[in-house]
C-alpha cells in the first residue's frame, strides 16, 4: 500500500469514528434532556461523560486529521499545533477516564450502600462533576510547563488510579451481587438480576478501558523515557503504532455510549420513541402533502366547472340576444311590409 493510500485509509476510519461518536453521544445528550424520567444520577454522570467524549469527536479528531493531511503533503503548519493538539487530546482524554472513574465509583456505592444512596442529591453529584471538569486542567497544566515529573504525574493520576477504582469496584460489585444471589436463591429479586446486569457492564467498562487506553500510556512512558525503556523499531513501525494509539484512544470514546447508554431499557424506548415521532412526523407530513395535492385537484376541477358554466351561460345569453335581435327584424320587416301594401 502506498503512502497516499494509507492516509486515505485512515483518513476514512477517523471519520467513520467521529460520525459514530457524534451521533452516539448526541443521543445520549438529547434523550436526557427530552425525557424527565432519565434525569437521574448515573445518567447525569452518563450525560457528563458524553459532552467529554463529543467534544473529542468534534474538536480533536478534525484537528489530528488536518494534522495526518499536513504530514502527508509535508506542509509545514504552526509550531504551536501539536501543542495544542496534544493539551486538547490530554483534557478530554483525562475527562472521559475520569468520568468512568467516577461513574464506576457511584455504581459501586450505590449497590453496596443503598440506604445511604438515597441521600445522594443530584446538586451534590453536578458539584462533583463540575470539580471533575476542573481537575482535568492538571494534566495540561503539567504537560505544558515541561515538568520533570510531568508524565509520573499523567500516568499515575490519570490511568493507574482510575484503573485501581474501576477493577476494584467491579470486585466490590461482584462480591455484592454473589453474596445477594445467595441470599435469595428461592426468592431472587429484581434487583439481584440489576447487580448482575450492572457487573456484566463494569466487566466490559474494565475490559474496554485497559484495551483502549493501555497503548496510549505506553506511548507516553516510552517517549518520555527513551533510555529506560529502550525500542527498537522503524520509524514505519513507529508510526503503524501511532496511528494505532489513536485509534485506540478514539474509539473509546466510540464505545461509551454503547456500554453505558445503549445498554439500558430507559435509553433504548427512547431511542425507539424518537425513531418512532421522526416516522410519525414523516408519515404526518406525507398527509398533508396528499391532502395539499387532493385540495389543490379539487380546487382546479372546480374552477374548471366554474369557468365552463361561466362560459355557457355567455354562450346563451349571446344566443338569446342574437334570437331577440331576429325576431326583432323580422317584427320591423313586417310592418314595412305592411305599410307598402296601404
């Protein structure tokens, strides 16, 4: 495969991935808005997570692609682009982990300490999200100044720790759900089956995780120790790499609304609802249209008649003043006709 055609190949891939997180995390976004009844709190921190993981699709992904095109045609662009693109790359990416640190974490609290829970209030898990949003900026902060301890800070702040939350409240949750599946053998609730359903989820959120953001820590430990943790690769193997991590980093933000959204019922009558007023609006606006056209055919006939019966009236009354005329001369050539005889 020549070079262009590998750009155009990615190229293609990258957009694939920004058309499926837009439209993914769009749909989260706009059914918590529509319906009131998904406004709880793992959906809030479910909608928080999805403004994190749109704005990698609309914001970081067109920038890279510009920068894979520049590369490709060997122009030179500012000094300050892969700055910026890499501090953008690094909050996002810090955002999204962080989130599913978060949302891992309430899960987890909310199954092992139900009563508690419900004291949980929905401005408590904004402040929360909010102090989130915040504490992505450290990471940029770090990156930009060129600390010496920059990427310590980075790898342990943003990939180990949440790592260490999310397997351990997957243990936690599953160790809670055996323990009630025990408990209610000859009498298994709806909620024991919710504790499993919320495991299986976790499970794939673990799996996802080290799959998709693994490549990218390396990556960074590699580059910012090359002679400790010496490579020996080509530069294209370097690059075939690159180009992997990004794919990488990416389509975790593609995956998200499928695990966390997609999964519930909540959000798939929603999606069915939508589907179902767009078909509604379509089949509506087919009406009135056909009735649009039957009235306009109705209206033309009519006119049609009208003008017609407008006609023949014009026709006798020409008819009976031409017949009037007629017999007038015959009435004016008869009395000549009888003056000549007296």
């Amino acid at each position: 495969m020549t070079d262009s055609a590998f750009v155009i190949l990615v190229e293609i891939l990258l957009s694939i991935i920004l058309v499926i997180i837009v439209l993914g995390n769009l749909f989260v976004i706009d059914a918590v808005c529509r319906h009131v009844r998904l406004r709880t709190i793992p959906n809030i921190c479910i909608t928080s997570l999805a403004f994190a993981d749109l704005f990698v699709g609309l914001i970081n992904i067109p920038m890279y692609m510009f920068a894979v095109y520049d590369n490709a045609n060997e122009q030179r662009y500012s000094k300050k682009y892969p700055l910026v693109l890499s501090s953008l790359d690094m909050y996002f990416g810090a955002a999204s982990i962080l989130h599913l640190a978060f949302i891992s974490m309430e899960r987890c609290y909310a199954i092992t300490f139900p009563l508690r829970r419900r004291f949980l209030q929905k401005a408590t898990v904004i402040k929360i999200l909010i102090c989130l949003w915040l504490a992505e900026i450290i990471p940029v902060v770090v990156f930009v100044l060129r600390l010496r301890s920059a990427i310590a800070i980075i790898f342990i702040g943003y990939f180990l720790i949440p790592l260490i939350i999310i397997i351990t409240s997957y243990v936690l949750l599953m160790i809670s759900a055996k323990l009630s599946w025990k408990k209610m053998k000859e009498h298994r609730t709806q909620q024991t089956n919710k504790d499993f359903q919320l495991a299986k989820t976790l499970s794939i959120v673990v799996v996802v995780f080290i799959v998709t953001w693994t490549p990218f820590f390396i990556m960074v430990l590699i580059s910012a120790y090359p002679e400790r943790l010496s490579v020996t690769l080509t530069p294209g193997q370097i690059m075939y790499f690159a180009y992997f991590v990004k794919f990488s980093q990416y389509g975790s933000s593609a995956c998200n609304p499928f695990i966390y959204a997609f999964r519930q019922r909540e959000f798939m009558h929603a999606l069915r609802s939508l589907w179902g007023s767009s078909s509604t609006t379509h089949a509506r606006l087919a009406r009135e249209a056909e009735c649009s056209r039957a009235s306009t055919k109705i209206t033309r006939s009519f006119f049609n008649r009208r003008s017609k019966g407008f006609e023949e009236n014009e026709q006798l009354c020409l008819n009976r003043i031409n017949n009037h005329g007629n017999a007038g001369q015959k009435r004016k050539s008869s009395r000549q006709h009888c003056l000549t005889h007296v």
